[in-house]
C-alpha cells in the first residue's frame, strides 16, 4: 500500500492516509488501500483500537478534483460521463468507495479519527464513519459540494447531528472549526492544536485496556442502533444521489467551469456562492455565513 499507511503500536493500530503532497486527496487506491487496511488491522488479535489520522497539513481534502473533475470520458476516472449517462455505473464506482470508507464503521475494533487541518468534502465522509472523531480547535470539517457537484454518500451528517443541524450543514456547504463541531455535537472532542496527540494517545490507551471482546460487544450494540434507523437504505439514496448531482445541468456547468478556469477557481466561486451555476454566470459575492 501507498497511500495509506498501517503501523502496529502495542495495542493500538495507527492507519495514516498519506498522500500529503496533494493534502490526503482521495484517489482510485485511496478507497482500497483504506478498507485493506482496517481489514488487516482487525485481522490482528493483538490490536485493540485503531487511531486514523492524516499526513501532512490535514486530514482530507476530499475527493482529488485534479484527478477527478478535469478528468474526460474514458480516461479510467471519469466521474462525469457523456451524455446519456448510466446512472447505474455511476453507482456502482460511488458504492465501491462508500462501502470502502464504511469499513471503519464495520470494522470489528474501534476507530478513533484525528483530525487537524481540516477533514472536508470526502474527507468529511471518511471522518464521520469512525467511532469517534477528535479535531483540533482551528481544524475544519464541512462538505462543501452540497453547492454543487456532490452528496456526501455515507450520510453520516444527519446520524450524527440529527435532521436540523445537518440540514444547516448541507444547505450551506459551509465548513466548522473543531470547536463549533464538537459545541454542534458532530464530534467528540475539539482540543488545541499543541493538546491533540496528548489527548489521542490517552484515549487510545484507555479504550486499548478493554478486552476486544468486550470493544465488540458495545460498538455492535451501538451501531445496530443506528443501521435500524435506515442507514443503509439512507446510503443508498445519497450515493445515487451523488451521481445525479454531477450530472445535473448545474453540475455539468461546474465541470465546464472547472475545465475553462481550473478546478481551484471553480471550487472557490462555489465555496463563495459567486458563481450562479443554474445561470451560468458570476453573481455578486453574499454575506458572510453566520
């Protein structure tokens, strides 16, 4: 593997996403690699938790839209086909990933992520499927493709915060600091940049002194919880619905726009609201979120 990384540490299984050079971007291995590894992990009797972080100066900044949006029909990862498209084939490419960023939720062991920089688009997807989730202070988490070109398909906002909370989240796009995250109750603990390694280490100490048996016994009973409320019909719609967001007439003029500016330019006109995508035009900048 090579873009993720696992290291054994006593009891604790450490998986580092490492692609820092391009912030941890998610490619065609990243997904595999990742589910591999949370699989050989919990292949270990001796390994009591996992802590998954990220290399570099963040966690996850999502799907790699260099490799992706820019990307043209029969290229091999192409995530905007030709018209007609199959959105059936679009599907079947998303659930692969999905159910690929989903073994951390099913894996047998607990996942702790740690999270500094930011964990945002994909990245957020990858984050909230852990147990828990710890950020720094000054960390970001946001998905903000809900503008445009994008539904987070293991749909994990709403689990998390409830139908309100992730509704402002993903009519917005809008990123939250750690602290706003775990105030909001999308994450355990927000802690200070300095304080984070500290507070990871003691966590994964204290959970890696239970029995695995044990660890098993309460995350089966938790997540059973959780998958009774719908989550994988729940998954099944957002992943579907991911498709159709690229495909879109909104969504075709995003790749458009990124193809004609570069794919910097047209994330920050969506991230801003500056762009009318319906329109096709620049539009006078909104307020600032509040």
């Amino acid at each position: 593997m090579t873009t993720v990384l696992l290291e054994k540490d006593g009891r604790i299984g450490r998986i580092t996403l490492n692609r820092p050079d391009v912030m941890n971007a998610i490619n065609d291995d990243l997904p595999r690699e990742l589910e591999a590894a949370v699989l050989e992990a919990g292949s270990d009797d001796t390994i009591h938790v996992i802590v998954l972080s990220g290399a570099g100066k963040g966690f996850c900044a999502g799907y790699d839209l260099d490799y992706y949006a820019q990307a043209t029909e029969g290229s091999g990862h192409a995530v905007t086909q030709d018209m007609p498209w199959d959105p059936m084939k679009d599907y079947g490419f998303m659930m692969r990933n999905t159910q690929a960023f989903m073994s951390l939720w099913r894996s047998r062991i607990p996942v702790i992520a740690k999270v500094h920089g930011f964990a945002v688009a994909g990245g957020s997807d990858i984050a909230l499927c852990a147990d828990m989730v710890v950020m720094a202070d000054n960390a970001k988490i946001g998905y903000m493709p809900t503008r445009v070109w994008g539904c987070p398909t293991t749909a994990m906002w709403v689990y998390r915060l409830g139908p309100e909370k992730a509704k402002r989240m993903l009519f917005t796009g809008d990123t939250v600091t750690g602290k706003e995250a775990e105030s909001m109750g999308l994450v355990l603990k927000s802690v200070p940049q300095a304080e984070l390694d500290e507070y990871i280490e003691e966590l994964a100490e204290r959970m890696a002194s239970v029995p695995i048996n044990q660890l098993m016994m309460q995350k089966l009973v938790v997540n059973q919880a959780i998958e009774a409320m719908g989550l994988n019909q729940t998954q099944m719609f957002a992943t579907l619905f991911d498709g159709i967001t690229r495909h879109s007439p909104e969504g075709l003029n995003f790749k458009a726009r990124a193809e004609q500016m570069g794919w910097k330019q047209a994330v920050r006109e969506r991230d801003l609201g500056t762009f009318d995508w319906t329109d096709n035009r620049p539009i006078n900048s909104p307020k600032a979120r509040p």
